[in-house]
C-alpha cells in the first residue's frame, strides 16, 4: 500500500497530496493505539470523554504534552507514555537533567530502523554521498546527536570517523589525513576547529571537507556563513546544512536544510510528523507563516509516541517552493523558555548571536545579565578592538532587542570555547 510502502529515505516522489494522505492515514493509527496502550494518553482522553476519532477531527481538543509531563510520568524507562511492554524496548536517550529529572526517548528496534532512515534522508538532502567520509563530532553517549548521525550516515552507505568532541588537534590530523568531506557538530565546536586550525598554521579551506551539517543549538545564518567561509565549502560544491531534532521526537532527523534553502529553512518531515506552530503565551494556532512555537506529533514512533509535544523552540512554517514537496520551517529564532527579560523587554540570544557573527572581527562572546536589571553586559574577544566596533556593536544590539548593552573588549582566548552546546549568556 503507497500510502506506508515508500522509500522512506528517497521519498521525493511523493506529492503534497499524498504526503497530506500518509499524515492522515498515520494521525488516525496513532490516536487508536495511543488510547489503548498508552496510560498517559488513554487517562488524558478518558477524563475529557474524548474518542481517537474525536481527536482526529480536532486535535486542538487534547492538551499539549509538556516536558514537566514527561518528567513527572515518563521517567524512567518511558513510563506511562509507553505503548509497548518494557521488554521490546531496545534502549534509551535523554537530556541532561541540568534542571531536573531527564526526559526520556525510548526506543524499539522499529524506532531504531526509523531513526537511521530519516537521519540518512536528512544527510541526503543535504548533499551528503555514499562515498563521503564524515567525521561526527556531536558527543555520543546519552545525547542523541552522536548516535544519530552515525546510524543515519551509515544507512546511506557513507563511512563515519566516530569522534564524539574533545581532542581537538587530534582531530584536525584526523580531518586531514583520512581526508574527510563532512563535518558534523554544534556550530560551537565547528568555529573552534576553525580557530584551532588557523593556530596550528593550517588553511582551513585546503582540507577536504565540503559540507558541514551543524545541528543541536540555535544559530544564525550569520554563523553558517562563517562555518562555510571558513572552511570554503561553497568552492567545493558544498555548504553548511542545518540539521534539527530533538530527544523528544527521536532525536537529529525531524527537518533538514536543503542546497536551496540558504540558510533560512529547513523542511521538516511531514509524513512522520504532525506540526503545529502556536502562539507560546496563549497556545492558540498563529497564522500561515507568522512566527511562533513549534509543536509536534510523532506520527511513527513506536515505543514512546508523543501528542501534541511542545518544543520550545520558536520558528515559522511554510510551503516549499523548490523540488521538495515537504513544507519549511524556518532556522530556529531560539527558544521560549531562553528569553531573557531585562527592563520590561524580551531577549533572544539568537539575536545578539546574529549581530556577534555578523562582524569578522568578533571570535568570541559573552553575555551577562543581572536578574535586578541592573547589568547588561557583553564581553567580546577581538584581535582588532577599537572605539568604532564598540559603537557599532552597542548600536546594532540595541537595535534587535531594545535594550542597550554595555561592551567590554577581551584579549584573544580569553573567553570560553564549546566542544558542545554553548553558553554564552549567564544569568547573575
């Protein structure tokens, strides 16, 4: 039957009919097996005297799934979200836990068969070719970045150099010399391999590497377009390729940047997820196009399905115009619960982010805001410090979140690097 019988990592043929076809077909099993199998989900529709089929016609008519939900009923194992017994699950990824209990992803073989299918559909569309060579350098362990990206390259066919972070100059001698053509990781750790190679007095651009696939934390188009200057993957027919997911849904392989995309969008992969872009404060639907939070609904996962899961992460959906036929959503403009509120306005660091790397001069940064609104304060790393960026800087943050910060220079490798996410805003 087409409507689940495609190739799940070539699926250009599809139509957006058919795609909006499978999505419904798959909405309609999922609410009838998450009502009998799931406690969670079975208790959240019997007390509102719901029916899968209700739901199916409405599914505004069900509440959002919280990470506290996932903290409080599903750990550990999965817990009540659950829709298989214990012994069919395979293992387990989660988050850090940094503010509390973890969130768990749960996985059966069949999870597993998908997540290697739609990671390698990704590295696909991002250019990526059976006979690349990608040093993975997302963290592996816990984290699902790690693991994703090497069962997804390997689905496709291509051949991976295991890294994880850490031992940076080993592994730029590593990058060179098994000639590697793609590079995975947060943005973060990226910038410092470029920096630790221009220390080592290496021309980044002379490496093999083409694509770059940076994924795990908001960035900017300014930061990809540094990524790609740097190592000069456009001259190689290649680029820097976002690449999103999170733990919750199954981790990296929801949505993909395209060639086309430019550092805009990503499409996101509709056959496997039900999206929902909502206004964070009130939680209503916000128009076509409109800027909001993304909201998703695991329509395949087999061990540990979601309803209606609230990301956090805030971005805007489209329809695609280029040869793909899955919609867009656009790079994500950071999250909900990162806004910093200073003097009655909301700060996105994906905005100062923007401005910071923007300007080649700046190598690194750091922010730091009092919780008294008293200190808004921006450390900035430069080779070349002056009165003039000082003005520039202050006058164009000001501009994109309407507050003003103050700006101190800092010598050269005075300021942290991230092998990982990275933490460039402290809270004081």
């Amino acid at each position: 039957m087409w409507l689940i019988d495609y190739d799940n990592i070539r699926p250009m043929s599809l139509d957006k009919e058919q795609i909006a076809s499978i999505q419904e077909f798959r909405l309609r099993a999922l609410l009838k097996r998450v009502y009998a199998d799931s406690p969670f989900y079975h208790r959240l529709m019997r007390d509102r005297n719901l029916t899968p089929e209700d739901v199916a016609k409405d599914i505004t008519k069900i509440p959002f799934t919280t990470k506290e939900d996932l903290r409080k009923s599903g750990y550990p194992y999965g817990g009540d979200f659950l829709t298989v017994p214990l012994s069919t699950i395979v293992g387990w990824h989660m988050t850090s836990g940094t503010t509390g209990k973890p969130t768990i992803g749960a996985y059966t073989a069949a999870d597993m068969k998908l997540w290697r299918e739609l990671v390698a559909r990704c590295l696909l569309v991002a250019g990526v070719k059976k006979d690349d060579i990608i040093a993975n350098i997302y963290g592996y362990g816990l984290f699902t970045g790690g693991l994703g990206l090497h069962i997804g390259a390997q689905e496709l066919g291509a051949k991976v150099i295991p890294w994880g972070t850490g031992r940076t100059e080993a592994l730029i001698n590593t990058v060179i010399d098994f000639q590697a053509t793609v590079i995975t990781g947060t943005p973060s750790y990226e910038l410092v391999i470029l920096e630790k190679m221009r220390e080592m007095g290496l021309d980044p651009t002379e490496t093999k590497l083409r694509i770059a696939i940076p994924g795990a934390e908001a960035m900017s188009p300014d930061t990809l377009d540094r990524i790609e200057e740097g190592f000069g993957l456009k001259g190689k027919g290649g680029g820097a390729r976002e690449i999103y997911g999170m733990t919750e849904a199954i981790g990296p392989g929801v949505a993909q940047e395209c060639p086309e995309d430019e550092h805009k969008f990503m499409h996101i992969w509709t056959d496997h997820f039900l999206v929902e872009i909502i206004d964070p404060e009130t939680g209503e639907h916000v128009g076509e196009g409109e800027d909001g939070e993304l909201v998703l609904t695991t329509l395949t996962r087999e061990g540990m399905p979601l309803l209606r899961y609230r990301t956090r992460d805030l971005t805007r959906m489209e329809e695609s115009s280029d040869r793909l036929p899955f919609p867009k959503i656009s790079i994500i403009k950071g999250r909900s619960d990162d806004v910093v509120f200073y003097r009655g306005v909301k700060i996105y660091p994906t905005a100062i982010a923007h401005v910071m790397h923007f300007h080649k001069e700046v190598i690194e940064y750091q922010v730091t805001i009092s919780k008294d609104a008293s200190l808004f304060l921006i450390k900035v790393e430069t080779k070349t410090p002056s009165e003039e960026l000082r003005k520039r800087l202050i006058e164009e943050i000001q501009s994109v979140v309407f507050a003003r910060p103050q700006v101190e220079f800092a010598s050269p490798g005075e300021l942290p690097r991230y092998e990982g996410k990275a933490k460039r805003v402290i809270i004081i």
